[in-house]
C-alpha cells in the first residue's frame, strides 16, 4: 500500500485503485477494512506523534481514498522527478555540461534497474512501467550528453549492461553502437548493430529503424572516410523450418575448430539441401566470424553460365570493399589482391554451387583465418586431397527427419493422418527439396485430404531418386505442380528460361513472350502462386536453378526450334532497344556519334523518364555482360555489338568493372563477324572507360588500336574521337606537345565531316590543355566558342561542361565576379540534367572561384561536395583535382596542417594514376608548405 501511495505522491490515490493494486480483479470482502487497518499503521509508522484519525499529517484520508504528503527530499522519485526537470531546462539553456551532471544525480537515486524492486506485487503495475520509462528516457539524454562531450569510456561499461538486458531497445542499442563508434571499437560496433538487426527479425519481424539506422548509417560514412574495411553481411536467408543434419552440422563445427580452420567441401546430389546446410550453420556461427560473412553462387550446376575465376574474383573483391578501379584487370592479380585482402581477417566464405577444384583454386585464401565452406554436386576430390578440405557428404535425410520435416511444413494436416505423410516421405525419395516442394504442392491442393494428395502423385508416376545431372524426381515434383497451369502459363514458364539474365522483368516478359504487358503480369502472378517463380522486392521475376533446368527441359522438348528463336530474338531486341532509348533519354546528343560512327542503333519507341531510364540500367546492370555473351552464342553477334554501343555513355559513370567485361566480348563480336566500324568504336570505348580508371598506359594502347583501325577504314569520325581521347591522356601524363597536336588534329577532323558535337567536345578538350598550361585567355575563347556549338546543337549537357569550364577561365584570368555567374549557371544547368560528375566538376570550379573572392566557407562547403561525388562516382582524375583545391583554400584561411593532408592524399592518387598535372600540383603545394 505504502508503494501505490509513493508512486502517486502528492495526488489522491482512491480507495479503487488501491484494492485493484493489492487484490486484482478479485479484491476480499473486508478489502476496504484491511485498507482502514493498513492505513493506521503507516500513520504511526510515518508519524507517530500525530493523530491516528488522518485528517492531516503525512498520510491523510481525503474524500474515497488517501493523500500521502511528504516534506521535501524525502520522497527519492520527486528528488528524481525535479532533478531530470531542471537537467532538461540546463540543456536547453546551452549548459550540457550541468546537464549531464544533473542526470547523473537523478539516476544515482536508483538502486536498482526497476523501481520498487522489494515490492514484486507492484511488479507489473502500470505506474511501475510508467517510471521505468522514464528513467530510459533520462539515461538516453545522460548517455547523448556524455558522448556529445566525448566522454564515451566513462559509460561504456553501464551502456554495456543496458544493451545486453534490452536486446530490442533500439535506442539503447544505438546508442551502445555510437559508444563503441566514439572509442574507435568500429567492428565491435559493426557487429552490435548486425545482433540487433538478426534478433528484431527473428524476434519482431522488423528491420532497424530511426536512431538505430540513423547509428548505422554514421558507422558506414566513418568506413567510407577512415578506410574502415567492409563488414560484409552476404548469407542468404536461413531455410525455414531447417530439421536434421546434427551430424553433418558437427563436422562443420569441427572444421572451423581445427587450427587453422581452412575449407570445408559440402557435396551431394542436386536438392539435398547443400546450401540450406551451410546457411544455417552461417548464420548460427555468425558470430565466430566477426570480419563478415560472404556468400557467392559460383553458378557451377550451368556449365554455360558458370562463373569464370576471373569473374568470382572480382565479386569477392567487391564484397570487401575493394573499389572498381582498384580490382586488377588479368585473373592472377586478382587472385593475389583476394590473398592480400583476406589476410588476417575471420571471414566465412560461402562459395555455392561449384563445379570443380578447377574453378575453385584461385579463389582460395593465403592464410586459413578465413573459413571457406564450399558446396558442390562434385566430390571435390583435388581439394581433399591437395588442400586439406574436410569433405561434409550429405545423403538422403533419414526416415524420421523427413517425416519430421513434412509435419513441420504441412502443419495441423500432418496430425490427422500420420500413414499419409509417411507415404509422402517415401514418395519424395527423403530428398529435402522434393519434400518442400510436395508440401507446397498439398498446400495448393487444400481441398484434398493427404491420401488424395498421395494418390495423384502416384498416378502421376514413381519418383526417380536424383542423379548428378539433375533427375527424375524433382522433374516429377516440378511436373505436377506444372500440370495445373493452363496452356498459356506453361508456356511462358517454358520461354522464361531461355534469358540467360538472373531475373526478368514485366518488360522483358512481355517481349520474351511477345503478349502485352497486362496479360504477361496476370501469367506471372499464376507461376508465382504456384511456387514456380519469385518476384523480388523491385518486381523482378527468376528461377531457382532446378526449376530454371527443368523449364529449359520442357521447353526444347515441347517448343518448336523457330519459336524459341524467335523468343530469343524478341528478348534480344527488347535489350537492345530499351538500351538505346534510355541511351537516348538520358544522353540526347549521343546518337549524333552513333551515326557517325556507322552504327545503325534503333530505340525501343517505348518512351522512358530520365528516372525510368537510369532505373532500368541500374537494375540490369549485372546482367548486361550475360546477354551479350548470350547473344553471341545465339548466332546474333551483331546484337552484342548493338547492345554495348549504346551503354557506353551509362557505363563510363563509374561502371568501368562491368563495361570492360561488355566491351570484351562484343570487340571479340565485331572482330568475328568483320565488322570494323563497331569495333573500331568499341575499342575507343574501351580506352575512354580505361582512362576514366586512370589506367593510362592500357588506354594509351587501346585507343591507338583503334585510330589506326579507323585509318584503315576511313572512318575520320572515329579517328578523331581516338585522338582527342589520346590528346587527354597525353595531357594528364605531361605531354602537353603531343596532346595539343591531338586535340588539334580531333578538331580539324570534327570539322571535315560537319560532326558539331564532336568540334564542339574537341574544343572542350583543346581549352582544358590550354588551361592546364597557363593560356587562360586561348582556353577561354575555345570555351566559348565550344558553348555556341552546344548551344546551336540544343546539347544541355554540353552547354553546362563549356559553362563550367569558361568560368574556371574567367577565375584563373582574375575575373571572378564573372566567372562565379558562369559556374553557378553551370552548376544549376548540371543539377537540372542530372549530370553527377558534371556537376561535381562545376562545384570544384565554383569553389576555387569563391576562394578567390575570400569567401572560404562557402568555397570548402562547394568542394567538400565536389569530393563526395567524385569519389561516389569513382572518378579519380577528379578525386585527386578537388582535394589539391581544397588544399590550396585551405592554405588560404591559413590551416597549413590540414591543407598538407589534402595535398598528401591528391599526390597519392595522381601517383596510383599517372597524372603528372596533379601530382606536380601536389608537389609545389606541399614544397611551399615546408
């Protein structure tokens, strides 16, 4: 009782809620009584010198019910109550340090972590969990303060404690990341933040939001700035329902126990649950693996698609953080960059699906603190015996885990008829996914008793166990869930597996299946209810790979051979096209070069938004390579030709991994089939995105290639377009002779063939040398007149570059208010095309500008942005330009210190590159900073 009236101190407490506080929803006949005789004690107790009759005094009886009135300070919740008040108004007053000093107070009035802790009947009462809540709120402020002041070890300890007794407290778990975060303990942060992240899932089914994204973000940023090497959280969602395999689970452990850990090979045959297994025991150790968890789909089960090592390598490098430009170009330097990165780290490497220690070998590790788990229908048998993988076979789930498994998936059916679901497991060969898979299929069939479901796949014949290429009973298992499609379905399942791309979209299947789009979503919808496709969470639709094999079986065995030709082509066609239109859509001068070029590229005619445009690249772009191998395999080399001609101003925005493998393979396409002008251009192509990754040398050779070939050819478009990209990489090396002839040579050809654009981009090129070799006043005028080409052309983007770079003249010849006017224009015109690195180029510019007006904040506050998008687009020429900018505004406002950083780490990269313009740059910079 004594507890009830605390909680309300200085308010009435009714003589209800005290009896519902004691006695619940079933209070005694003598309740109030027993509250008459509770009360006279705590008088006396409270107050023995004053009167037992209560009318006032410490506890007085007013009305139906009691008031306990206490002098001040005594009661420790009012103390608490007015302390975190009067923290509050001190925060708000700009004093934090009182502030937390204040909350410090307020919570040391706690002596445990629940208020009224001797009194468990008041446990659950709800003005309990009302303090409970309030004193969180007080910690979070105490805790905000104290990290805001850098105090972050001097709370560790205590934010430990609250984190592992509120696993599902966002905020105290954001707040325990910004901790670790503030000590430099960013791994343990890392790792913080994924426990949070798996039990909200498994707990709430939620992912993270607010303060505790908003702490993850902060994390990523600081490992984008500091190096922090990536955490990589790769492993696919764990099977539901995963049952058995305890033994085959233990030899995983032990694998991982041995020192050092090494590899382990899961084998098997095809559905016998290789990689359920390894993602369960993933995720169940996850934490043994602190430096991340990977996972690849090595594709080995499709000889066709399998991953080359070259290509496995340059996702594994990617999935640690390895940048695009950074990944090497041959297989043997990436495999020893694979080794160098791993080194050291305890990383769980899941590589699925492989097809032979052949394909395997060069993505091993150099040291074994990495854990490799690789799953695979071959034994294996070069890494047993040559590598010291641990071999984990799995065979058929024995009797009572399958049957225990059907149950699990089947649900309160299973109960009702035992022999049945025993029929089922026979039936279904124990085999995992044939089970899942007849599960599914009784699911659907929710009118029929089990035996009915049992009978139908019997009749609809035996079961074949599988074999290594694929068999009969998951053939069976597929086919009876395929007969309930109607005709229409069937066939688009069967076409569907002739894209060679990890998924489609309602676009691709429309064109694939030559129906409208309406129509083809409606089959889509049928096949995804029958559990023969997934739709993603953007719309996209793929098989797994079984399902993917058997609708290619069904295919060649009921589609005649002009039809699946015909659908190839329409798939080929709605690449190509939709390539082309965004092309067109998002870079409106570009077919100009196109035909020029010689290249006859035709649009879709479905017309794009901008937003459309790039969506629709982004999301393909993992599939374009896939497609022009396909297409070349196809006997339509030309299609590859096509498709990767129109992708190359898309690709040269920080695409350059994926543009030198499409580039690769449609050059090789247009060697073979003697066309010249298409890989005359593509080869040019392929110097453009070799100079964007500062891989001058390479490029230097390629686009000499490809001069001499539009020579041979005369193709004086594509003779100039080689020389003015040579003129820039000359210029970036120092050779500023050779570079100017370039340029020089690139515009009298421009101007031959009436091509404006390409005058107009010559002259563009032409005035940045001039710049870079102090004649401000030629660049300037051959600015401006490239302006008047863009102008005439209706080329915005064009018009925003020679903007741009008439203001960084106008600046350098000392006229800054002009050259401001310029760069802004320049920049809004960027802003409105959405021209990422244009627009970072006209920031940095705008910046340099602005320092030359002595307005230093805003000059940093243009070239810091500048900075972050160049290096989200990977653009280094531009990365190492704008960190020698800020250097040198930096240096202005005096802050030598910082400004030598920022020249230090320009010189790095001009160094990494080869460019001589910003490595000079660099140099005198930090000469003349001693």
């Amino acid at each position: 009782m004594l507890g009830v009236l605390a909680l309300n101190a200085g308010r009435l407490t009714t003589r209800r809620e005290l009896i519902e506080s004691l006695w619940g929803e079933r209070p005694p006949s003598s309740a109030v009584n027993v509250l008459h005789t509770h009360a006279k004690h705590l008088r006396r107790l409270l107050d023995p010198r004053h009167s037992p009759r209560g009318q006032d005094g410490v506890l007085s009886t007013v009305g139906d019910g009691y008031l306990l009135s206490l002098a001040e300070g005594v009661l420790d919740l009012l103390r608490f109550r007015r302390t975190v008040v009067t923290a509050q108004q001190a925060e708000s007053d700009g004093d934090p340090a009182r502030a937390a000093a204040l909350f410090r107070e307020a919570l040391r009035l706690w002596e445990g972590d629940d208020p009224l802790c001797d009194v468990p009947a008041l446990e659950n009462h709800p003005k309990v969990w009302g303090l409970k809540a309030e004193r969180r709120r007080a910690q979070l402020s105490y805790w905000d303060l104290m990290l805001r002041a850098g105090n972050a070890a001097e709370i560790i300890a205590a934010l430990a404690v609250q984190g592992a007794a509120n696993p599902l407290d966002e905020a105290v778990q954001a707040t325990l990341i910004r901790a670790y975060q503030a000590m430099g303990q960013r791994t343990i942060a890392f790792e913080r933040y994924e426990a949070t992240r798996l039990v909200l899932a498994e707990e709430l089914g939620v992912e993270p939001s607010g303060e505790l994204e908003r702490a993850h973000r902060r994390l990523l940023e600081e490992r984008e700035g500091r190096g922090v090497p990536r955490i990589p959280r790769q492993l696919p969602a764990p099977v539901p329902d995963f049952t058995g395999r305890a033994d085959e689970l233990a030899l995983l452990d032990a694998a991982n126990a041995r020192r050092p850990p090494g590899i382990a090979v899961v084998c098997g045959t095809a559905g016998v649950g290789k990689t359920a297994l390894a993602v369960h025991w993933g995720h169940h150790n996850r934490e043994l693996f602190p430096d991340g968890r990977i996972h690849l789909d090595l594709r080995g089960d499709d000889a066709e698609h399998a991953l080359s090592p070259h290509e496995a390598l340059g996702r594994l490098l990617t999935a640690v953080g390895v940048s695009d430009q950074d990944i090497p170009a041959d297989t043997q330097s990436r495999a020893a960059c694979w080794r160098t990165e791993t080194d050291g780290r305890r990383l769980l490497v899941l590589l699925d699906n492989a097809a032979s220690a052949e394909q395997v070998r060069p993505l091993l590790p150099g040291t074994h603190d990495t854990l490799m788990v690789i799953t695979s229908r071959d034994r294996l048998a070069p890494l047993v015996a040559l590598h010291g993988a641990r071999r984990v076979e799995l065979d058929l789930l024995p009797r009572a885990d399958a049957v225990h498994l059907l149950r699990r998936l089947l649900g309160e059916r299973a109960g009702t008829d035992p022999d049945s679901v025993d029929s089922l497991a026979t039936i279904c060969a124990r085999l995992p996914l044939a089970l899942r898979l007849a599960a599914e299929y009784a699911g659907a069939q929710g009118h029929l008793p089990l035996t009915g479901v049992v009978t139908r796949l019997r009749r609809a014949g035996p079961l074949d166990l599988l074999d290594l290429g694929g068999g009969a009973a998951i053939r069976h298992v597929f086919g009876c869930s395929y007969r309930l499609l109607d005709a229409e379905a069937q066939r688009l399942f069967r076409l569907l597996s002739l894209n060679p791309a990890p998924h489609s979209t309602l676009a691709c299947v429309a064109a694939l299946s030559d129906i409208d789009e309406i129509g083809a979503a409606r089959l889509l919808d049928r096949l995804a209810s029958a559990h023969l496709l997934r739709c993603d969470d953007v719309g996209r639709y793929g098989f797994h790979d079984l399902l993917r094999a058997y609708a290619a079986e069904m295919s060649r065995a009921v589609d005649r051979e002009t039809e699946r030709q015909a659908a190839t082509d329409r798939l080929l066609e709605h690449y190509c096209g939709t390539a082309v239109e965004a092309s067109n859509t998002l870079y409106p001068g570009w077919s100009e070069c196109w035909r020029h070029a010689g290249l006859a590229l035709r649009p879709s005619g479905v017309a794009l938004s901008p937003g459309a445009a790039l969506s629709w690249l982004d999301s393909e772009l993992a599939s374009f390579g896939t497609i022009c191998q396909f297409a070349v395999r196809q006997g339509r080399p030309e299609r590859a030709v096509t498709l990767a001609a129109a992708l190359h101003r898309y690709l040269e925005s920080g695409h350059g991994t994926e543009a030198l493998s499409i580039y690769e393979c449609a050059v090789d396409a247009a060697r073979r089939t003697g066309d010249s002008e298409g890989e005359a251009h593509l080869r040019t192509n392929t110097g453009v995105i070799l100079r964007l990754l500062g891989r001058y040398a390479w490029a230097a050779d390629e686009l000499s290639e490809a001069l001499e070939l539009c020579r041979r050819i005369g193709n004086r478009h594509g003779q100039a377009r080689s020389l003015s990209n040579l003129g820039i990489i000359e210029e970036r090396l120092g050779k500023y002779a050779s570079s100017a002839a370039r340029h020089g040579q690139a515009v009298a050809l421009y101007r031959e063939i009436d091509d404006l654009g390409g005058e107009a981009a010559a002259l563009t090129n032409l005035g940045n040398l001039e710049e870079s070799i102090g004649e401000h006043t030629e660049a300037a005028q051959h600015f401006l007149a490239s302006h008047d080409l863009y102008v005439a052309l209706g080329d915005r983007a064009g018009q925003a570059i020679a903007l741009s770079n008439l203001g960084q003249s106008y600046g350098l010849l000392g006229e800054n208010t002009l050259a401001v006017a310029k760069l802004r224009e320049a920049l809004s015109l960027f802003r409105e095309i959405e021209h990422r690195d244009g627009e970072a180029t006209a920031l940095s510019n705008l910046g340099t500008a602005l320092c030359h007006q002595a307005e230093f904040d805003e000059s940093l506050w243009h070239l810091e942005q500048a900075l972050e998008i160049f290096q989200s687009t990977k653009h280094r020429y531009g990365e190492a330009s704008v960190l020698n900018a800020i250097g040198e505004t930096l240096r202005t406002m005096g802050r030598d210190g910082e400004a030598a950083q920022r020249h230090r780490l320009a010189l790095a990269i001009a160094a990494e590159t080869g460019d001589e313009d910003e490595r000079g740059r660099a140099v005198a910079a930090l000469e003349s900073l001693g």
